[in-house]
C-alpha cells in the first residue's frame, strides 16, 4: 500500500512538472510571437517581405530598409522583451522577501528613484552637457534607483522591522521622490520639461545595442545567481519559521536577494523609465500558473513580463498607427484591469 502511495505521488508530481513545463514552453511561444509582431509593425511602411529579408538578407536590401530594422526596431522590440523580464523577476522576489501581494519595483518607489535622479540629470544638463541623454541620465537613474534600494533595506534593519513596515517605508519613499520630480517639472524649461514627462511615463525609443547588451548581461548574472537560491526562496514562502527550521539564515537570504533584485531594478529602468504594473502583475500571473515552486515562478516571472511589455509596446504602435506614445502608458492600461479582475477573482489570498 505504502509503495502504490508513493508511486502514485510520483506520478502526480511528474505530471505537475509537465503541466509548468507545457505552461513555459506555451509563454516562450507567445513571446516569440508577440516580438516577431513588434518587430514587422511601425511608423515605416514596410511589407512582410521587407521585414523578412532585411533580418535575413541584409545585404540585399536597400540601407534605409536595414536601418529601420537593424537600428531601430530590432534593438526595441528586444529591449521590450528583456526589461519585462528583468521587471517581471524582480517584482517575483521583491513580493517573495516581503511576503506581500503588493511589492514591485513601482510600488517600493525604486522607478520613482529612478525618474527624480533622471529628471534631475535633465534639469542640471539640459544645453550643458553633450552627452546628457546618453550617459548621464541613465547614470544617474541608476544611482537614485540603488540608493532608494539601500533606503528600503535600511527601513527593515530598524529594529528588526516588519515586512507590512518595510511596504510603507517604499511606499513613502515612492511618494517622497514622486514630490520630488514634481518639483522639478515645476522648474524646468519648457523643453527640459517635455522630456522628463517623456521619460517618466516610460519609453523604449533610442534603445541601442549597447544598452540591450547590458541589460541581457545583468539580467543572465543575477538571474542565475537566483536560481542557485531557488529551494531558499521556495522554503521562504512557506514561512519565517519553517526556512529557520531549515538551517536557512532568512536574513542573509533576504539581503543578498534585494541587492540582486535592485540591481536587476535599476539597470532596467535607467534605460527606460519608470514601466508601471510589470513587476507587480507578471508574478501573479506566473503564482497562478504554476504555483510557488521558484525553480517554475522565476522562469514564467520572466516571460510573463516580457510578454506584458512586448505586447504593450505593440499597442502603442497600432492605437494611434504613425504614432508611438510612451509605453508607461500602455502597461498601465493594460495592467491595472488584469491586476484587479484578478484580485476579484481570488477572493481569498493565496498568501
């Protein structure tokens, strides 16, 4: 009886796997789809055929044809794909340290970290500096960004502070630097001014390769240093007490994965802006396809939020055709109706 329950156990566990497994596999598709699409759509009139052999055949086609590929869309459609999975895996682990539905990179106040330390770099370098755009506002949408990070840790090592006291802690840091940005606006020059409103809402326009290619490396880096912590983080979730019990120092555990998550935060969004509801909706999406098991949550976390900002840069290129609008925008949008039809839907928490 004993050997027949535990085959049978087996089995269901076996078939579980290949459910998330199937659920993964399904996502990658839709990813692949949802970039092929950003990528054959745009301003530019261009016919399937164009697209197709400008990605395959560069050589024969025209250099505007493999500029507008090569150059702009490309690059874009790819930096879509792996800020919302840089997004989507760090709101996972923010909401699995703290133990709280409502943990995100947005709601903690690190995009709006982010947003004051590159409207300020706006604002000290507009008609002054050269390369403001190019260097110094990311640069320093990764130091704010860093530095309200730290913030929040600071919050939580108060007195051994509660995680509910670390949520407001980011909160009212969201609103201190939100305050911030406002005051800013209010002084900048009318063409300074458009910009920062440009950026703060989010964009994907101007993405190159060299930025692509730092966010994929940071991303592949704390991504895989996250994954040797999966079973860590899978007891985690299960309790304070039961990952104690573990021999698991949930401390050191929950230090080392902020400092990864606000890396990974920060490099995303310097390039970008501030991308409202990624990182607070694609893990919900990804706990309610395969449950808390972070060896499956991480990996769908991360497809979930490529393919939430893949579509949403899709739909601000069809909405308005020869109009793309800031994709902070279309995420919202988006996100806030999924967010709460899935609040109404799981009345209870599954916390």
């Amino acid at each position: 009886m004993q050997q027949a329950s535990a085959s049978q156990l087996s089995q269901a566990y076996y078939r579980l796997s290949r459910r998330r497994l199937a659920v993964i596999a399904s996502l990658v598709v839709l990813v692949l789809i949802s970039l092929f699409l950003d990528v054959i759509t745009g301003p530019a009139s261009l016919s399937l055929s164009e697209v197709l052999a400008s990605l395959f055949q560069p050589g024969v086609v025209s250099e505007a044809n493999r500029t507008i590929i090569w150059t702009f869309r490309l690059p874009t459609a790819l930096m879509a794909v792996f800020v919302g999975a840089s997004l989507g895996i760090a709101g996972a682990e923010m909401q699995t340290i703290l133990n709280n539905p409502l943990a995100s990179p947005y709601t903690l106040g690190v995009s709006a970290a982010a947003s004051f330390g590159a409207a300020l770099a706006l604002v000290l370098g507009s008609g002054v500096l050269a390369w403001t755009t190019t260097l110094f506002v990311p640069l320093s949408a990764f130091v704010f960004a860093m530095f309200c990070s730290l913030a929040i840790y600071a919050i939580g090592r108060i007195r051994g502070a509660s995680t509910e006291t670390i949520i407001v802690g980011g909160v009212a840091l969201h609103f201190i630097f939100s305050s911030g940005v406002a005051f800013l606006q209010y002084m900048a020059a009318e063409d300074t001014l458009a910009a920062i409103v440009f950026w703060i809402f989010g964009t994907l326009q101007g993405a190159n390769w060299q930025q692509l290619a730092v966010i994929v490396v940071v991303m592949i880096i704390t991504t895989g240093l996250l994954m040797l912590r999966v079973w860590e983080l899978t007891a985690l979730r299960l309790g304070e007490n039961h990952a104690r019990s573990l021999g698991i120092n949930t401390e050191r555990l929950r230090l080392q994965t902020l400092i990864l998550v606000s890396i990974l935060t920060a490099t995303a969004v310097c390039f970008t802006g501030a991308i409202g509801f990624v990182g607070l909706l694609a893990p919900h999406l990804a706990r309610l396809l395969v449950g808390e098991d972070q060896r499956y949550f991480i990996p769908l976390s991360a497809l979930c939020g490529a393919f939430l900002v893949s579509f949403a840069a899709l739909i601000t290129k069809l909405l308005i055709p020869g109009t793309i609008f800031p994709i902070g925008i279309a995420t919202a949008a988006i996100g806030a109706p999924c967010f709460a039809a899935i609040a109404l839907w799981r009345r209870r928490s599954y916390w």
